[in-house]
C-alpha cells in the first residue's frame, strides 16, 4: 500500500517546524524582495539566516540573481521574515510549489505583506529606475495560485480560507496611501500603477505590450499575482512595490531588454528602496 501523499498544509507544518528550530523570531511582517533588490536583506538586524535548501519542501530557485534566503530579525524593532529570492512559474514549478513560501510566511505569523518585483514598465510616463506602488494586478499567467483542493486551515484570520475570495482590495488601500505618505517624507518620486503578471520567462513582443496597455495595465512582470492571491486567501494584508528595469518591449524603439540590465537597475535603486520599505515597516506593521 502506498502513502498518502502529505498535503499542503501538512508540508507547511514540516518547514515551519524547521524554521522554528533555527529561529525565536515571530515575523508580522513578510518581505518579498524583487529580482535585484536582495541587498535589503542587509537591513535586518540581529538576523537568523536560513538557507532555502535547509527548509523540507521549500522550492529553489535556478536562476542567476535570485539567491535563496529566509531572513528572520527585526526591523525598526518589528519581527519580519524577508524572502531573499523566490521562485517563478517559468521555472516550471507548479502553482502550490511557487506559493509554498508565500503560505509558510503567513502560518510563521505574518498578518502583512510587503511584496517587490522587478518589472518593466508599459506607462510611458515611467522611466528607467521608477518606483511604482502596485495598486492592482491583473493575472495574465493562464493559472491562478489556489486551485487545488480548499484549506481552510491556511486563514490566518476569521472570514478567510475560503473556496471564493474577494479580490477587490487585493493592494490595500490603506498601506498604499501610508506608502505615499512616506515617500513624499521623503522626497522619492514614488509612482502608482497596475501590474500585468505574465508566465514568461520569455520577455513580451512589442504587440503584446500595445494590447496589455489598452487593457489597463502599466507595468509587466512574471512573479507576484500567484502571492498576492495566496495571501489575500490567507487574510494577509499587502503592500506592492515594482521597479522598472527596463521600459518594456517596443516603449522605447530601439531598446532591447535583457536580465542583467534589470538586475543592475536594481542595485542602482537599491538605496532609495530600502530607505522606503524600512520606514514602512513599523507602519505596516502598526497599521
Ligand atoms: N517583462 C516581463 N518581466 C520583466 C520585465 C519585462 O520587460 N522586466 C523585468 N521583469
């Protein structure tokens, strides 16, 4: 007779357990960090370091520029746990594996989300380097994160964990206008738009960027959406942050994209990234 295999929540349980082990930090607060944006981690003080390949079921990533992390310490005094690379659907990972993290950061004890990617940018009143607050999605990967049998068990507060969820404060209204509050403080040009999440990992033809662009979208990007659905399933606040790397295909006519552009937009960005999430960090979190 074989075994069951286990399910999700099941597993969820086995990498908390290890994280447990190797931790006595209670995160709040979930920190996903974009493609060149890894040196956030830095920000972390008194920081418990777990490599991915430590942690039972946890997936890892095969692309250069996305090293694998869990870092557990504080923040301006906060408890959070910031992901150092994540994995993307193009990899070839399954819908419940790319999300595996996003659903063990929320059962470590994260009632919010500060999640960050690298995209390009289709609203041509971007640049180059433009921070952008995420204030919706739109999920143009063909697959949505929590198909697969409901569990209810995954809420982290009552109403949630359910078969149908409401999608439609999905960028928290209220985090992001703290977030623009903050980088008006701070005097960073911070910009607002929709994120059109697509599988990749090829980058879009120019009449691709044309039609996402009459659907309403301003920036493209190939992680996130399946994160957000899974936190907001889970009753996880968010907060969504893009930079643009590179406008994306045919914006700007004789411009080609490739990775290491947008890995090295980032360390340039680098500073002003951290110096707005790390003062959100309390805020989020007292939010
Ligand atoms: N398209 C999709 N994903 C991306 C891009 C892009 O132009 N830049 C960074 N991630």
């Amino acid at each position: 007779q074989e075994a069951k295999p286990l399910d999700q929540f099941t597993r969820a349980t086995q990498a908390l357990t290890h994280i447990f082990l190797k931790t006595e930090v209670k995160p709040v607060v979930g920190i996903i960090l974009g493609s060149g944006l890894g040196n956030f981690a830095s920000q972390v003080e008194n920081a418990d370091v777990i490599p991915y390949d430590e942690i039972p079921g946890w997936p890892l990533s095969t692309v250069e520029g996305h090293s694998g992390k869990l870092v557990l310490g504080t923040i301006a005094g906060v408890p959070v746990a910031v992901m150092q690379g994540r994995v993307h659907a193009y990899e070839g990972y399954e819908m419940n594996e790319v999300v595996f993290p996003m659903r063990v950061l929320g059962m470590l004890g994260c009632k919010k989300l500060i999640v960050t990617n690298a995209a390009g940018g289709i609203n041509t009143s971007y640049g180059e380097g433009a921070l952008v607050n995420i204030t919706d999605h739109i999920n143009n990967t063909g697959r949505n994160a929590a198909i697969g049998p409901n569990d209810k068990r995954f809420a982290v507060q009552s109403g949630f964990g359910q078969r149908f969820f409401d999608m439609s404060n999905a960028y928290s209204p209220r985090l992001n206008a703290l977030a623009k509050a903050e980088a008006a403080r701070q005097g960073i040009a911070l910009h607002e738009g929709v994120y059109m999440a697509v599988l990749g990992p090829s980058y879009e033809t120019p009449a691709e960027i044309r039609a996402f662009r009459t659907l309403g979208a301003d920036l493209v990007g190939m992680s996130t959406v399946h994160e957000v659905i899974i936190a907001r399933h889970m009753g996880i606040e968010v907060l969504g942050f893009s930079l643009v790397t590179n406008m994306a295909a045919g914006v700007m006519p004789e411009a080609n994209i490739n990775h290491e552009e947008v890995m090295q937009i980032g360390k340039r960005l680098e500073p002003q990234f951290a110096s707005l999430v790390k003062a959100l960090v309390p805020q989020v979190a007292a939010a």
